[in-house]
C-alpha cells in the first residue's frame, strides 16, 4: 500500500546505544536498509566501493559540497562522510524504506534540506549511566570521555526537535521499540488512504 519510500533517522550522544539498536533494527525490519554514505578516507581492508561506502577524492567530495548535493556531510577527524540527496531521493522514489546513522548535527542539516524523514533519538536512562558505559568500552581515554560528555549535555538538547524519544534503559525493549516506530509510520493514514481500493471510498481530508 505504500507507494513511496520512507527516511528513518537515529541520533543519540555517543554511549546511548544507538549504533546497537540500528544493526538490529536492519536485521529484523524486513525492506528497511542502510544508506551507503560517500567518504574520503581511504578504504579499508574487505571494504567494497559502492556497498560499505563510495568512496571519493577530497576534491571530488567538495565539489559535490559546492553543488549542493549531500542533504547531511561532516568531517570527523580529517575524513568527510556524506549522504547525497540522490541517493535518498531514489530511495523514496523506488518505495524503498532507509535507516540512517547520523549524529545530531547531521540530523539537523536533514531537517533543513526539506527531505521528509521520521527522526528518532535514543537517550541513556541518565548521566551516570552514560559515563559507565562510555568508560566499560575501554577504548577511550578519560579526556576523551569527558569531551563526550560535554557534547552529550548539548546533544540531549536537541531531542526535543525530533519526532520520538527512545531511553535506551534495556537494549532489547529499546529495539523493539524502535522497531514498532517504523511499522506505525509505514502505515499512517495518509501514507495509505490514497493507495486503497477505491471501493472503499475512502479519500485523505484536505
């Protein structure tokens, strides 16, 4: 009954579990997939261009900026990551449904680009917890964690402009959560009405 594709975005602080409950949420949610992201790093061993990312010169990749084409680009340590508008576009036309991975920064330039999404962010059950398991990493050092902290106070901030908001308080709820998300927006009235039997009558309210 849907006729075009839908754009699902996960934000959350570093520490939330996001990048959990996104491999999950693809592994589960038949017809959701990842968007292939284009980036200038360099490819890593068993990376494939064109599956785990597109991978492109820094001059290719500003010129792409300069043309407007990404709907969400940053740069993380030296390496730009971007997501195109085509990419997203196609996606939608083809009724193809994408989850996306980005940060809120990245979340807030989708917004702006005018690209319809369904935004969704993931918070810790509280600040403690999300020191405990920045730290049970064992991957960063505790200048690192205290910046990640500090960026967490003003992420947080922004999960009122979002369209849910998921504590992750227990990983396996917090999937399950997410995923019944996806499954009610796909079919919201107005997304279906107009994809009925006519015999049903049925049309969407102006």
């Amino acid at each position: 009954m849907q006729k075009y594709g839908l754009l699902f975005v996960l934000s959350a602080p570093s520490g939330a579990g996001k990048t959990s409950i996104f491999r999950e949420l693809l592994a589960r949610q038949p017809g959701l997939r990842e968007s292939i992201s284009f980036t200038t790093r360099a490819m890593r061993a068993g990376e494939r261009d064109g599956i785990d990312y597109h991978f492109v010169s820094r001059d290719q990749f500003d010129r792409m900026v300069a043309q407007g084409a990404f709907a969400e680009w940053a740069e993380v340590h030296g390496n730009c990551y971007g997501t195109a508008k085509s990419t997203l576009l196609q996606a939608a036309e083809e009724g193809r449904d994408v989850l996306l991975d980005i940060d809120v920064q990245g979340a807030a330039q989708l917004r702006a680009s005018g690209l319809e999404g369904v935004f969704i962010f993931i918070l810790p059950p509280g600040m403690a917890e999300l020191r405990q398991r920045l730290s049970g990493r064992n991957t960063d050092s505790a200048e690192v964690i205290e910046r990640r902290m500090t960026n967490a106070v003003s992420e947080i901030r922004t999960a009122a402009c979002f369209d849910y908001i998921v504590v992750n308080d227990d990983l396996e709820r917090a999937i399950a959560t997410v995923q019944a998300i996806v499954i009610a927006e796909k079919v919201r009235r107005n997304r279906v009405i107009d994809h009925l039997p006519a015999e049903f009558g049925l049309k969407s309210s102006s």
